[in-house]
C-alpha cells in the first residue's frame, strides 16, 4: 500500500505569496502517487494538473486558488486531470476549498467569446475518480464541469461564494457521463448557486463562452441525492434535445429555488438556444428522457418567478415522481404551478388518483398545470410498482 506523501516538502510556500503551481505540478508527475497537501493557501498561475493513479488529501483548512489573470483561454482551469484528449484513470481528491478568485479572473463579455469559460475544476475523459468532502468558492462560472466521464462518486461537496455570477452551475455534467452518484451538496448561502446545483446537461450550445471545452451524448446511470440550498436557481436541471438522459434516480431535494426544483425545459429560456424551436428535431418536441425517478422532493419558491417547480418540456417515457411536498408557508410564488408539461405530447398519466389523459400540449396548445400543494405518485407512460 502506498503512503502518504506531503506534496509541499520541496519548500513550496502555503501563505500564497508565490504562485506554486509549477511546484506542486511537478511533484504531481513523480512516479509518487499518494499525497497530503497541509493547511494554507496556495496560489496557482496555472491549473493544477491531476494525473492517473493520483491520491490527493486536502487539509481542512488547505485552499487552492486562482492567481489573479491565470485563466484567459478556454483551456485554464484552476484544476483538471492532467490528460485531457488520452484520459486519465483512478484519480480520488478529498477536502480542502477550491477558489476561483472570480474577481481577478472575469469571463469575456460576449456570450460567444473566446477566452476564458469560467470553469474552476474540469474533468475530462476520466474513468473511476471521486471528489469528497470539497468546499467551492468564487467561480466565475460553472464550479466543477464533468464530460466523458463514467464510474465517478462526488460527495460532501459546499458551495459558498461571496458574489453570485450568471451561470454558476454547481455540478455540471456535460455529455458522454454515466455510472456516477452525486451524492449530500449543500450551498451555504442565499443565492448559491446562482445557476443549477446540478445538471445533467446531454446537449447543450458548445459554442458557447462557458460550454466550451464540453461536449454533447448520452448520460446514463446516475444516482443525484441529498441536495440543500436555501435559494438556489435550480435544484437539478435535466438538458436533452437530441441525447438521451436514461436511468436517472434523485431523490432528497430540500429547500428554496428561485427558478425550478426540477428544470427539463429543453434550455427554451437559456440566451443561447440548443434547438430551433421552428424546426426541431422531432415531430412531437425535442428530448428524450427516459426512465426519471424523482422521489422525496420538499421545496418552495424563493423568487416570484412563475416557472413551475417542476417543468417539463421534454419528452419522456417511464418518469415517475414521488413524494413530493410544497412547503407554501415559505412559498413566495404560490400563484406559479407546481407541475407543468408543455411542448410535448404527453403520454397517458397518472396523478395519485387522478388519470391524465394523453394529450397534445405542442404550440399553440396550451401546457397541462397542476398547482397541488402535495402529491404521492406521479407515473408518465409506467404501471405503478
């Protein structure tokens, strides 16, 4: 068994007066593979660069942060495993915070700009890597970004950022993702995260600012649990227009949304679209969703925004949801829908007791709405287990 090296015995300094990624790299690309890395913080001119077989401890009180003007191409990150086109493999990274420093390292203005995308942590083409126990602050935008990656646990994962910024997804995955669990995400303040606290996002505009690096496909296998936020934007968003989402399981959503718990509205409100919505790719909508189980949901709205807390303009087949709960006594949009399909046609349903005929609620039509404060069960095109 391998043990446990400090990764800053070479003299690198934690007080983050000297930028040290070049050190802290260096030691990474040893044939060592087993680190600690001790208390301080640690200012990094480049990203930190995580390579196959790599185990790395975080002290509790360890931070990792951008250098002010480090990120100004969409390749700088504050850190990604090391071989992004050949992939990398058993990588596990536990505790400390990772920052941003949104302030010195700001995204371009244009939606479709180059430059920096915002992203702290990207992993990509990874297989059997996990993150625990990690604190996120001060994204400039999406926290931590996943594409083509499988066999992944992310656990114990805060956010806690002192300035909101547009597009602050927490948990970000992009497409080619399956057999991974997202397990106990928590957002220490009001308003973080500012975007989605996850998202499976299968297909999305590559073209822009902050997607760019990502890609588009199927993600498959996942398990989303225990997610807390006081007002957040979204709890989880569920993104396909032409990949599929298939074998999803959330269950445990806690708390305020300013926007949705559940958001699978094929990105219609996003400022770049993914589809054309006068051609898209299917004659009865865009997505294909298939087999969604949301179960134990207790939410309100944190906004008067008048989306639905579940909104659902994807098509799907077999999505069940169960157990959920309005909490109106914190509602500040008790006028907005509970439950909403639109731009689909529905299968047939089933409400608790109430049978849902099959119907079409593409435009002009008008959505099918439920403002029900609570409900047990609700099956689209599935028999009741």
């Amino acid at each position: 068994m391998s043990t446990y090296r400090n990764l800053t015995d070479s003299g690198i300094l934690s007080d983050g007066s000297i930028p040290c990624a070049a050190s802290l790299n260096a030691r990474l690309q040893s044939e060592h593979s087993h680190w600690v890395l001790p208390a301080g913080t640690y200012t990094l001119e480049d990203a930190l660069k995580v390579p196959s077989g790599t185990h790395l401890k975080l002290d509790p009180k360890a931070v990792l942060r951008l250098a002010d003007g480090a990120a100004t191409r969409n390749e700088h990150y504050l850190i990604r495993n090391a071989d992004l086109q050949g992939g990398n493999t058993d990588i596990h990274i536990e505790g400390g915070t990772f920052d941003g420093n949104q302030n010195g390292n700001p995204r371009p203005e244009g939606l479709l700009d180059a430059g920096y995308s915002g992203a702290s942590l990207h992993f990509e083409n990874v297989s059997n890597f996990s993150l625990k126990n990690i604190t996120f602050t001060n994204s400039e935008a999406y926290y931590a970004r996943f594409t083509k990656v499988r066999n992944f646990h992310i656990e114990q994962i805060r956010f806690d950022s002192d300035r909101v910024r547009p597009n602050n997804d927490g948990i970000h995955l992009g497409g080619n993702c399956r057999d991974g669990v997202i397990r106990d995400i928590r957002a220490l303040r009001p308003a973080v995260t500012g975007d989605d606290m996850v998202a499976l996002n299968a297909d999305d505009a590559l073209q822009r600012t902050e997607v760019h690096g990502m890609s588009n496909g199927p993600i498959e296998n996942i398990l989303i649990e225990d997610i807390h936020a006081e007002s957040c934007h979204t709890f989880v968003r569920i993104l396909s227009v032409t990949s599929p989402i298939r074998n999803i399981r959330i269950r445990g959503l806690h708390g305020g949304c300013m926007n949705c718990a559940i958001n699978a509205d094929g990105a219609r409100r996003c400022r770049v679209p993914v589809f054309d919505e006068a051609n898209p790719p299917f004659s009865d909508g865009v997505g294909i969703l298939e087999d969604i189980h949301i179960s134990d949901v207790s939410v309100w709205k944190a906004s008067q925004s008048k989306h639905a807390l579940i909104d659902i303009h994807e098509r799907c087949w077999n999505l069940k949801i169960e157990n959920f709960q309005r909490v109106l006594g914190q509602d500040q949009s008790p006028e907005s829908p509970s439950l909403r399909f639109n731009h689909i046609v529905l299968p047939s349903a089933q409400l608790d007791e109430q049978a849902i005929p099959g119907q079409d609620l593409l435009d002009p039509n008008p959505p099918y709405e439920s403002f029900v404060e609570r409900f047990n069960s609700l099956i689209v095109n599935g028999a009741k287990a």
